[in-house]
C-alpha cells in the first residue's frame, strides 16, 4: 500500500509529526517497534503489582506549555493533567530549601536576600514567554520577536556557573544548578544558563504537571487523537531498513543519526553520512524506580509538596558531579533528579502506599550500579527513606538502550546538547531535519530544539516535509503561551 508520509517511531515527535501531517490531509502511516506507542512515555508496573512507574520520562515541564500541544484537543482523549503546590524543590544541609513556586513573586520571595534579583532576571522571560516559545523551541532563524530574543539571549548563552554569580545565597545558585543540570552536560558550558531559565519560565507558566496515569497518557492521547482524524499506526513493526518501510513519498525518523545510518545510510551523501557519524552522544542515566511504603519523610516540608525534586546540594557540589561524569568518573555524590508523581496523583499506588522514579548522569554506556549511591542522596535530604522501600527496579545504559534504542548509551536527549549541537543538531543546515536524501527527514529530539515531550521537533519536521514535498503549509498556527 503507497502513503503519502510514514513517520518511523511512536516518541511525541513522532506522533507530532504523524499528526502534522495527517491535519494537512495527507494519509500518514506511524510505524512502532514496540507493542504500544509512546517511545520515551511508557507507564508500567516495574515493582510489584498496582505500583505504576514511568518507565523512561517521567517529568514533563514543557509538556502543557507546549506551543504545538496547545492545538491539540488532548483532553477529549482522555489526558489530564494535576499541578503539584509546589513545581520543584531544591533541598540543601541543614533542612533548607530553594523551592520553584508558581509564580515569580512568590518564588522571589522565598529566595530573601537574592529574591528581587531573581524577579528582575524571571519576570521580564515570563512575560515575554508566549511570543518566545516558538523562536526558543525550534530551528535557529531569525526571531519573530528580535528584541525579546536578544534580551534572552544575554542571560541564556552564558554557563550557568556564571549567571549564579549574580546571585548571593546558596539557596538561589543551587536552584539555578539543579535547573541547569537537566542539560546533562557540564555547567561550566556555554547556554546551560538556557535550559534552567526556560524550565523556571515553564513552571511559573505551567507549573511542572503529572499527567494522571502515567506519561503513558500522553501518547496515548496523541495516538488516539491521530487515529481520529485519520491516521493509521501499526505496532510491532520494527523497521531495520528502508525495505521495511512502505511506499511514501515522504519518510520521517524519530531515531537518532546511529540507527537512520544503518536503516538509509546507504542513500546519503558521503559528506552528509560522515557528519551523522560524527555526531556526539552525551551521558548516560541510570534510573531507579521504588515501590514505596509511605510517602519519602524529606526533612523540608516544601520538598514533600513537590512532584519534582532536585538532589544534589549546593552549586558547586554539583558543578563537581556533573564535570566528573563528562570526565569519565562516577561521582560519589552525583546529581539525582527525581519525581515523586504518587503524592498528586493516587492511581500510581495503592492505598496508602507510593511510588518514587529518580536518575543521576553516569559516562555514557556506563554498567555501574549507581542505586546505593542514589539512596545515599535521598537519605541525605530524607533521613528514613530506605526503610520505606518495599520493592525497586533499577536500568543501567545499556538496559535503557535495550528498551528505547534512541537511547544511545544511555543517552535520554538525543545527542548531546551543548553549544556546538544545541541549533546544529544533527549537521550544520539551513534545514536541520532535512537529509541529503531527497524525501527522507529527521523529526527526532536530535534535531532542534532537543530532548524533552514537546512535539516541537516533530512538529518542525513536518512543516519542512509538507513545504518541499507536498507543497502545502501548515494547516493551523501554533499557540501564544
């Protein structure tokens, strides 16, 4: 059978892309390896029966805000979402805490001596954030809004350890750094100051919202969505090669340049095939996933109102943990990110009990056990955890490659994001979801702006497929905020 566009792997940039080009009256073709949808956004019960755990993501700061979710009648298939009190906390020695509430203010307000400067810096991205969003979260081209970007721009390209020295407690630095540590790079890189300000302009926004059943919702949702309006998805359909792949005028991967070498390598330039095999994956994760007897007794009372939590004490602690894993090293006290979901919302547990999900950054492709020294970070900040552990799961890298092989090495962003591959990301282009190869593109999060459930690779992807194949425009116009 001949379709107009087969979009190869089921992430949200996939389903992005699918749904894309399905709205512009094509018929789309969504092949999946695996039995269900969803890439990265799989729910499971890894633990013990009726303990329901995300199974790769599992935070979702972009995800309401996204400019190409909010077209989307998302709602009508069944995905709603709940907002923590509190977006995430930030715990420090001694019971403290630097905490990102909903809004700037009161934010600021909790940051004491440095609060005025957080809302000088904060206030004026939030405002400016809806007619932002689509400039920061695509290719680089020139800004719709030039000025509000510059003055972005100022704050974002800097490395976080630079822009933290406006500030003067540790509360505020170490805030930053658990921010900026989502890059999964060292801090000391240039435009790490980017991802912390973009993830604190979410959750004044937003908030940081749990999806209610799992992130397998949300692809749930937007597979149902594209069914609706027409589309087709076969699952178990593994595609190793372009053999494998249907007649289309169009094909859009959401895989990484690894494996779209070894499916149509042989259909790219040589000079095109050289920079996909020059391109750089980042570190690893290993992930731990816990059956909980009671909720985790964090010492601070506004960490046990958080859905997410970032462990790992002050600046420069983390600024240390994150340099040696790109060093090859496995710190002692790394940099833990964690989700505590079951707290908003009781479909994840039974009755009475939790669950909690949690990663540090390892060397890519790293087999160490990392779960005593995660343990030793909760227990730092939460004295008592471990004895409400009922049951754990664990993935080292190469497990996480195993069940998502768009995890390279461990690698959850799709290619490291540093400045040399934050907007050149797979290759230098013009067009960086365009191949070499005429009708064959990239939608994956190795193509601006990178990892994270926003749709927005998928959604770039297929607006360059539909203006150079199809020859039609996007049918809808993305959202303000």
């Amino acid at each position: 059978m001949h379709y107009d566009a087969v979009v190869v792997g089921s992430g949200p940039n996939g389903l992005s892309a699918a749904i894309t080009l399905q709205r512009a009256g094509l018929g789309i073709l969504l092949l999946e390896g695996k039995p269900t949808v969803g890439g990265g956004m799989r729910t499971a019960e890894l633990t013990l029966p009726g303990f329901h755990h995300d199974v790769c993501s599992a935070i979702h700061p972009l995800g309401v805000g996204s400019p190409f979710f909010q077209t989307l009648p998302l709602a009508d298939f069944g995905l709603t979402f709940t907002s923590p009190p509190v977006a995430a906390a930030h715990p420090l020695d001694g019971g403290r805490a630097a905490v990102l509430r909903g809004s700037v203010t009161d934010t600021a307000i909790g940051l004491g001596e440095d609060g005025k400067t957080y809302a000088s810096l904060m206030g004026p991205i939030v405002n400016d954030w809806p007619t932002m969003a689509s400039d920061v979260l695509g290719p680089l081209r020139w800004p719709k809004h030039p000025v509000d970007m510059a003055s972005f721009g100022l704050s974002a390209l800097p490395p976080v350890t630079l822009l933290t020295k406006r500030f003067q407690t540790e509360e505020a630095q170490a805030l930053f750094a658990g921010m900026a540590a989502h890059a999964i790079q060292p801090l000391t890189n240039l435009t790490t100051s980017a991802i912390a300000l973009v993830l604190m302009a979410a959750g004044h926004l937003h908030n940081w919202s749990v999806p209610v059943g799992g992130s397998q919702q949300i692809a749930n949702a937007l597979a149902g969505y594209f069914q609706s309006i027409g589309g087709t998805i076969e699952t178990d359909r593994m595609v190793r090669s372009m053999q494998d792949i249907p007649s289309a005028r169009a094909v859009l991967f959401d895989l990484t340049p690894k494996q779209i070498l070894q499916i149509a390598g042989d259909r790219f330039s040589g000079l095109y095939r050289r920079q996909l095999e020059n391109y750089r994956y980042g570190f690893g994760v290993f992930k731990v996933d816990w059956a909980l007897d009671g909720p985790i007794p964090f010492t601070n009372t506004d960490c046990r109102q958080a859905g997410t939590i970032h462990l790992g004490g002050t600046l420069d602690e983390i600024t240390a943990a994150e340099q040696a894993v790109a060093d090859g090293k496995h710190p002692d006290k790394p940099y833990v990110l964690l989700a505590q979901q079951s707290l908003f919302d009781n479909t994840r547990a039974p009755a009475g009990k939790h669950t909690a999900w949690a990663y540090c950054h390892v060397p890519n492709g790293s087999t160490v056990d990392q779960t005593d020294v995660i343990e030793r970070q909760i227990e730092r900040f939460a004295p008592g955890f471990r004895d409400r552990i009922l049951a754990r799961h664990t993935m080292n890298t190469v497990q996480m490659e195993t069940y998502n092989p768009n995890y390279i090495g461990g690698d959850i962003n799709g290619g490291m994001i540093d400045i040399s591959q934050l907007f050149t990301r797979p290759v230098i282009s013009l067009s960086p979801y365009k191949t070499s190869a005429d009708g064959l593109y990239i939608c994956s999060s190795s193509t601006p702006p990178g990892g994270g459930v926003h749709g927005m690779c998928g959604y770039h992807a297929a607006r360059v497929a539909l203006a150079d194949v199809f020859d039609k425009p996007v049918p809808f116009a993305l959202a303000q905020g």
